[in-house]
C-alpha cells in the first residue's frame, strides 16, 4: 500500500503501527487523494483503533493512551464522515 504511493519505509519502521498509519493518511491529505484517504479510513483506521483503545484498557495500561486513542478513533471516524460528503 504505502509503495504504490511512492513511500518507502525503513527497516525501524513498523507498516502497522499507528504514528505510521497516521502519517500516511497525513501524506494523502497533503496530496489530496479523497478517494485513498476514504478507503485507507474504512479499511484500516476506523476499524482498528478501536479495538486498539480497547485492548488498551483490558490490558489495565497507562488510561492517558487509551483515551488518547479513543479520541484520535472520534477524529477518524469524524474524517471518514466528512469524506462521505465531499
């Protein structure tokens, strides 16, 4: 995914991981693909922070992250609505 958008990451890089996740959705908007922003939203993000957040909270870790993460999920579902419209 990240290649067919010219990006390479490097060998510390994790593809799964949430600051690089966010960071590719951030590289989208600043080229302005909607329509990649919109399904990399509904096939990675929305779906997955969530049970994130929630893995977060079962595993009784610092509650600052799992909260953070709880909000970064609003803001991406907020995102994947106004996509919707546009």
């Amino acid at each position: 995914l990240y290649g067919r958008q010219g990006i390479t990451l490097s060998d510390r890089d994790m593809p799964d991981h949430l600051a690089t996740e966010l960071e590719f959705m951030h590289f989208l908007c600043s080229q302005k693909k909607v329509e990649l922003q919109a399904d990399f939203l509904e096939k990675h993000l929305v779906n997955w922070i969530p049970q994130l957040a929630q893995s977060f909270l079962k595993q009784e870790m610092v509650p600052f992250y799992a909260r953070l993460i709880m909000l970064i999920g609003h803001y991406v579902e907020s995102d994947q609505k106004y996509l919707a419209q546009t």
